[in-house]
C-alpha cells in the first residue's frame, strides 16, 4: 500500500513549476507535466517533496495537519539529485 500512499498528493494555486519536487524525490516518483508534479506511485513516504517545497504548494489529504519542517542546518542544495 505504501506506494500508492501519493494519491493523495496534489498541488495547491501556489506551484510555479520548479521542479525542486523532481529533484529532491530519492526514488525519482515525481514527474513535471505541464509544469505540474505528477506522481508516478512508487512513493516511499518520505515527504521530501512536502517538506522541501519553496512555495508549500505541496498538499495531502493524509498531511491536513502536518506542518512544512525541515532541519535548519540542511539546505535544500544538500538534498538535491542532480538533473540528468
């Protein structure tokens, strides 16, 4: 069950289509398309991609009281994949 936990993944009015998602996801889940995250439903529950949003755009129904946090010793640059 744990992979599909992404269907309940969306993103609000305030995605610009970064890709910061993309990137971050280790298991590479997450596709732009139309510059919007898609979620491929081999999802670990990580929440990366939650967590390390730039404009908290990033939403689930199983995270509605789940606050954004991520270590302030760790820069989103440190977690980052590189593109390939």
């Amino acid at each position: 069950m744990l992979p599909y936990m992404d269907r309940s993944f969306y993103t609000n009015d305030k995605c610009t289509g970064c890709g910061t998602c993309t990137r971050i996801c280790p298991v590479k889940n997450i596709k732009l398309v139309n510059e919007q995250p898609e979620w491929l439903h081999k999802c670990e529950f990580c929440l990366a991609c939650f967590h390390w949003c730039p404009q908290e755009a990033i939403q689930s129904s199983e995270l509605e009281n789940t606050i954004q946090y991520h270590h302030p010793d760790v820069k989103v640059s440190d977690m980052l994949t590189p593109d390939l």
